[in-house]
C-alpha cells in the first residue's frame, strides 16, 4: 500500500518535523492518496460528514499547508553574506543555454520593489518555472542581489522586495540564476534569513546572461501624487512633464480596493495586506477562522480614533486603532506608487468630498507627517474640470458664458449631489477659469454597497430555497409583486425583507446574533455574510460592466473556462446551513440562473427614491431647468438605472456619463483625470483658475427639547444660511440633548453636551460683542436673565458639524463656556454592512 502514499522529502527530515504540502501538488493525487496523508499526518475533521477529494486538499492545507513560495523580500543583516559563502563552498553545476529568456537589459532602483508591473517577464522554452528565488551574480559568481519569480495567471515575473540591499555593479558582466530543484530555492531562504541548514552535495542552476544592469536613484516629482480614495475602490496617478497621465495599476487595472487586512500580529508589530491581497485573505480563511478584513474604511475619518477588534488565530482578541490601519493603507499606496512612477512626491493631493475637505487634511497630514498633504480640489471640483478641459481642447465653448451643471456622485458608501456653474475666457497670455461648486445635498447611506447588499438578499433567498426545495428552478424570483413591489409603494422592499427573515433560520448571516454562543458557530455565521456579500459584489460587477450579459448562473459546480462568463462558483466549503439546530457545512449541490432584469427590479425601487429625494424639490421649483449638463459619475453609476431615474426629471440630452462605456472604469477614473489635469494646466501656466466652493444646504436638521417638553428646532435642514439656534435651561444643568434629523425629520442621532462649571470663564458683554459681532449670539446674551444658561448652536460648514457655545449669567455677571464640536457622521447612525445585523 506505500505505493500509494506521499512523502516529501523521504528520509531528510526529524521524524518531529512537520511535513508540509502545497496545493499544486495535492491537486494531483487521488483521494486515496490524499486520505493517507491524512492518516499519515493524523488530521482529523470536525465534520461528521465524509470528505471528498477537495474537503481533503482544504483539510491537508489548513494544518501542513506551504499556501506561498517562501521568497527573499526583506534586508537581513548578512543575508548576503551567509548566500555568498553557499556559494564559494558548494560545487556548482551551472547550465547555461535558452532553456529560459527574459529581458536582456535590468533596471533597479534603490530602495524600491520590482513586480509584474516593471515587464521583466520570464518564459520556459521546453522547462516548466516555478516561484523560486533567483540570485544576481556577476561573472565571477558574486552575489549582487536577490530576485524571485512570481506566478500571475500563467504568466512568471522578475521581482524583487523593496528592502532587499543591492550590491552596487561595476563594469561586468552579469546574470541571473535559476534554481530548478524547489529544495534549492528553500535553502537559499533559510541561508538567507540565518537558519542552518545541511548542504547539499552541488548546486544545479541555470545561468541566464544580461545584456546590461543599471541601477538607478528615484527623482522627485515636480507635479503631485493624486489620490482619489473611495469607500470601494482606489485610484491614484501623476500627470507627466509630457501632459500625459499615468495611473497605477493595480491587478488588472486600475482600481485598488479600498481594504485592509490584518494578516499576523508579532507582538507591538501589526502586519497588514492591502487591496486585492486583503481580498484574498479573506476568501482564503476557513469556516471557523475570523474575517481580519475591513471594508468601507473612508467612514473612518469620521471617528479615526476608535479601534477594531481582530481575533487571533489562538483566539485572543488585539484591538488595532482605526488611524494606525489608514496610515498604513496610505504607506501602501505612496510606496506602490513610488514603485510604479520611479520617483518620490514632495506633495500628496488626496480628493476629498466637498463637505469634509478640511476634516481629511488635518487627518492626513497628521498621519503622512513627512509628507506636504492639501485636499486643494473636491471630488465635485475635479469631476467639473474634467468637463472643462474637454471643451477647452476641443474649442467647443462659448467665451464668458456661464455655464451651469448638476453633479451625481454615486460612489460605494454615500451619494452626494453637487452644482456648479463656470465660465472660460481665453486671454493674451492663458485660459481665465472663473469656477464656482456648491454641495446641494447628500445621502451618507446610499451607494454601492446598498446596491451589493440588495443583491445579497436575493442570493441568500435564493440559496435558502434550493436548500428547502432542492431541485426547483427559480426563474422569476424579484419579478414585481414577488420580491418587489412597484417603486411608488410605501414599503417597496417589505416582501423582501420577510423572505429574506425567512431564509435566516436555514442560512444565518447575522453573526452578531451568535457572539454569545461560541466562537466556531460565531464564524461560521461571520464567514457566511462575507462570502456572500464578495459573491453579490462579483455578481453587480458582472452585470454591470462595460459588456452585456443577461443571464448569469449560480453553481457549487466549477465550469469550463470557456464557460466561466456565464456561470459563478459558489464554494459550499465556505457557507454552513442550519440543519436540525446545528449549523454544518453546505453539502447538497446548487444551481440557479439569475437575470438582468431581476437584478435591475430589485435595485430600482432604491435608485429611484434616492433620485427622488434629491431632484424631486429641485423639479418643482423650476430649478433643475437652469442646468445645461447633467453628470453622473461614480462607479456605481454604469447601471442604465440612474439615468433610467434621471430622464423622470430632465430630458436625456443633458445626461452626461462621464466618459463611453468602453473601458469599466470610466466613471471612476472621470475624477482622478479631471484633477490630473487642473494640476498640470496650473503647473505650465496654461489655465489662471479663480474657484469658490461653499457647503450650501444642510442636509440636516438640529433640535432639542424645551423644559416643556416642546421640540425647539434649532438650525433648519436644507438652510443656506449662517443661522445660530439657542435654547435655555436653569444654570444647574450640565447636560444638553441634542437631535440630529435627516430631511424627512427622522432622527439620526443624539448627541450629548457636557458643561462643567469650571470651564467658564469671566466675560464682558463688550467682549461678546466683538467676537461675535452681527450674529444671534450678541443679541440674545443682552436679555439673559440671572440663573440662566442659554446653550448656543450653530453649523460649522467647514468642519461638517456643529458647534454648541454656553452662555449664563450668575450674580448678574456674565460666564461663557467651552465651544464644542460635534460631527454631523459618524458610525452611530451611518449604515453600517458590516456590524453583524444584516
């Protein structure tokens, strides 16, 4: 029976070492043979139920899986060294020939990684690669520096880690080693890191020459690193001394998503993946493990002090602070950059939405100390200029005419809505820019992610009813009055809703739920709603790209490639269902289709009310006639259903996307490129651009109460004016209970106002006077009468709160307390997808 099982490395290792495998090598045994290993290995499954070939692989993975080629990617003190002297005393069998080509010319920069998108790209004429280290050496076998090749969809990279030293190259002739054997790779790791090892009897490489080697210093930028940082997604790029622009690329394209992982904590030392490997920790965790992933991070900036829990794997609970994990996301995104554009900023230009422009400047540059960071331009701005410098390029613009336009920003977390009027006088010596924008009004819990989740409601409904009736086809599952009623009802989603309640009880996502009942059932609910919430992202992306598809199949099977289009895994080793009380993994086989329309029938009730809540006014009043361009922009946009909602109030004509449906990232990258521009114009004098910008309606009502019981508003929603509301009490209190009410008068939340008699200080009627001059509060403290204390309230636009100021007399002297400010956004009474009660 030994012919049938795997050892690796057979008589090489303690018998007290664990044998690891990775999973290319699993996928080519039987089941019997993975079995064995099993048994060999002694790993038992808690599942009662019996495993098939993948529930081994995944099983054979988790306890003695290598998931990575282990490659040099850090400076270690005589890591070279210690590879040198391998060198020097180990027999070399060196190859050389055509066996692998890669570029003949190398470029290193110091103090920088090299990765995919640098091009040095390996290919195996006749001999399969693997991610292995590499080593540059010169003629006379000296070290140089270490390399490593990466695997990307078929496809071998030349990389290198940025702290990897270099050894600086002379005039000789250099090359590159390859190591075929994996246990040669694994050696010069561990000589590397300092692990003794035993030597083998030769070394067997494979030398490839280089036509040329030349290393290089990073310069500085003269123009900014522009940063348009999303509630989903990330983009970022420089405009070059040419005008051209560069975008970073991140996978394949250029959007970076917007998360961050935690993936190791070494005592003080928190390690952290970002983007698409964030996204890949976490499709890669196990039923019963955490999600150390987070998502819809730019909500941070409202509360960055607060901290996040991540249980570890041996199940202690480290709380990592929300400002730690941005500055970190922003070291990422600085150093790939850097990376990508071969150069260092003196600048960062982070875009930021109009009503919270300062708040990100003071946070960031706290954050990004080393760094000179503004917020110069608004997303609203940027998204306007982008216009702009189309009809300036095209001559298509009517001198001093001012034109005006109306901006929907539908992005992953909120929607905003901004106006803006500009005109364009060219002069003698450059393009005169007069450019006013205004915030008009904003949905802080309505974007993509309400999209996604709206999706994912149908998917768990779904699911729960192939669980319950296996086999049933569900073809008009979100068709009006099934799922959805029509958009005019009351409560168009309440049908929804009550399924979606149903299918809790056979497929759980609420894991907040299930804190009190143990950590494994804990994750199993947790990990049930973050795949499924990844499957509904997939699916909108899907369904919404730049081509059309109509229909889109849901599967435990995997399909063909060719097939792949059409059809969407759905891996049951990741989802537990609630059988007899207990939850166990998805064990029965399911399959349905999903169209189009069902999709746009469940997410159109949402748009269109959101649309409503923002043009209905403005259509009634004649206002939106005064407009002559109607953008949409955001990623959330490329559905047909915005514009759909968009033609019940203005004529089609005036819709502009920003940009054609050709390239998927179009709507994102509008802002990106359009700031791109207004700093490249600015830099080469091209453009003298006067802007103005001011947080116009306040999408927001503040209130209290009166001893009597009586709601006393205090500043009025939608209220363009510097308006100061007041409300009294009896000095002898020291709380205020503050209301915070969306338009429709729902309350949002209630802030608390604290005073402490020791605060206030000794003031003058003649000083009130002169530091608020002309306003309420110079008018009101003249008639506070003795004992009273009269709490003063008022916007503070700039910061996107409120301020409150406490004003009392006693002994017919007057007193004035602290001004405190209060945040209008905050995790509260924002929609949070991510708190467990969904």
């Amino acid at each position: 029976m030994s012919q049938y099982t795997y050892t690796l490395n057979p008589g090489t290792k303690d018998p007290a070492e664990k044998n690891t495998y990775r999973r290319s090598q699993l996928e080519k045994m039987t089941t019997f043979q993975l079995r064995e290993i099993c048994r060999k290995e002694r790993l038992v499954s808690s599942d009662i139920s019996p495993l098939d070939k993948e529930g081994f692989i995944r099983l054979i993975m988790r306890f003695r899986g290598q998931k990575d080629y282990r490659h040099i990617t850090e400076f270690c003190e005589g890591g070279l060294e210690r590879l040198q002297i391998l060198l020097d005393s180990t027999p070399m069998d060196v190859k050389t020939g055509e066996e692998i080509q890669i570029p003949a010319s190398l470029v290193l920069y110091m103090d920088m990684a090299v990765d995919e998108v640098d091009g040095y790209q390996a290919q195996g004429i006749g001999t399969s690669l693997y991610e292995g280290n590499l080593l540059l050496v010169d003629e006379n076998y000296q070290i140089h520096t270490c390399l490593y090749l990466k695997e990307n969809q078929g496809d071998y990279w030349i990389c290198k880690g940025k702290d990897v030293p270099i050894v600086e190259p002379q005039k000789h002739q250099y090359s590159i080693l390859y190591f075929p054997a994996e246990r040669i790779s694994e050696l010069l790791y561990d000589r590397y890191y300092g692990k003794d090892r035993g030597l083998p009897g030769s070394l067997f490489c494979i030398q490839i020459p280089l036509l040329d080697l030349e290393l290089r210093q990073a310069e500085k930028s003269q123009l900014p690193l522009v940063i348009d940082f999303g509630s989903c997604n990330t983009t970022m790029g420089i405009c070059l001394p040419d005008g051209s622009i560069n975008v970073a690329r991140c996978g394949n394209g250029h959007v970076i998503p917007s998360l961050i992982g935690v993936s190791g904590i070494h005592g003080e030392t928190v390690e952290y993946v970002f983007g698409y490997d964030a996204m890949a920790l976490s499709s890669s965790n196990y039923l019963d493990q955490d999600v150390p992933v987070f998502y819809d991070i730019k909500r941070w900036i409202s509360d960055p002090e607060r901290k996040e829990s991540v249980i570890l794997e041996n199940g202690a609970k480290v709380l990592v602070c929300r400002k730690d994990m941005l500055k970190a996301f922003f070291l990422y995104l600085i150093d790939m950059a850097r990376k990508q554009f071969k150069c260092s900023f003196q600048n960062i230009q982070i875009l930021a939405p109009i009503r919270q422009k300062e708040r990100f400047k003071e946070l960031f540059q706290e954050l990004l100390p080393e760094a000179e960071v503004d917020c110069t331009l608004d997303e609203g701005v940027a998204v306007l200029f982008s216009s702009i410098d189309h009809l300036i390029s095209s001559g298509n613009y009517e001198q001093d005419h001012w034109y005006h336009a109306l901006i929907i920003d539908c992005g992953g977390g909120t929607t905003d809505l901004t106006s803006g009027r500009f005109r364009i006088h060219s002069s003698r010596i450059s393009y005169n820019v007069d450019l006013e924008t205004s915030y008009e009004n904003g949905d802080t819990n309505f974007g993509g992610n309400n999209l996604t989740y709206r999706i994912m409601q149908l998917l768990k409904i779904c699911i729960s009813r192939q669980i319950q009736f296996p086999g049933q086809t569900e073809t008009e599952l979100s068709g009006p009055g099934v799922l959805v009623e029509d958009v005019g009802s009351k409560n168009p989603y309440e049908r929804l809703e009550e399924q979606y309640r149903l299918a809790e009880k056979v497929f759980p996502t609420k894991f907040k739920e299930y804190a009190d009942r143990g950590r494994e059932i804990y994750f199993y609910v947790k990990n049930n709603y973050y795949y499924l919430f990844q499957l509904a992202e997939q699916i909108k992306k899907s369904f919404f790209q730049s081509g059309f598809q109509y229909e889109l199949c849901i599967s435990t099977e995997k399909m063909a490639e060719e097939e792949r289009k059409q059809h969407l895994f759905l891996d049951k080793w990741k989802l537990s269902v609630m059988e007899n009380g207990h939850l166990k993994r998805l064990e029965k086989k399911i399959s349905f289709p999903l169209y189009l329309h069902q999709i746009e029938e469940i997410l159109r009730p949402d748009i269109y009310q959101v649309m409503e809540r923002f043009l209905k006014h403005k259509f009634q009043t004649g206002e939106l006639s005064n407009y002559e361009m109607i953008k949409l922009t955001g990623q959330s946009c490329k559905s047909r259903l915005f514009e759909e909602a968009l033609k019940e109030y203005v004529p089609g004509v005036l819709i502009q996307r920003s940009g054609s449906q050709a390239r998927e990232t179009e709507l994102k990258m509008c802002c990106l490129e359009g700031a791109l521009s207004y700093f490249f114009n600015r830099k080469l004098g091209y453009m003298n651009v006067s802007q103005s910008y001011q947080v116009g309606a306040l999408p927001y009502e503040i209130m209290s109460y009166t001893h009597e019981g009586k709601a006393k508003t205090l500043v009025r929603s939608l209220d363009r004016e510097e308006h100061i509301g007041y409300i009294s009490r009896f000095m002898i209190g020291k709380q205020l209970d503050i209301h915070l009410l969306d338009v429709s008068g729902k309350e949002l939340k209630t802030s608390y106002f604290t005073c402490d008699m020791k605060d206030f200080e000794r003031t003058t009627q003649q000083e009130i006077n002169t530091q608020y001059a002309g306003t309420v509060i110079q008018e009101e403290t003249d008639i506070i009468q003795e004992g009273e204390m009269k709490f003063f309230v008022w916007v503070s636009r700039k910061h996107w709160g409120f301020v409150v100021l406490p004003v009392m007399r006693e002994k017919e002297l007057l007193y004035k307390g602290k001004e405190t400010f209060f945040a209008f956004e905050d995790d509260t009474w924002e929609e949070n997808f991510f708190n467990g009660r969904k």
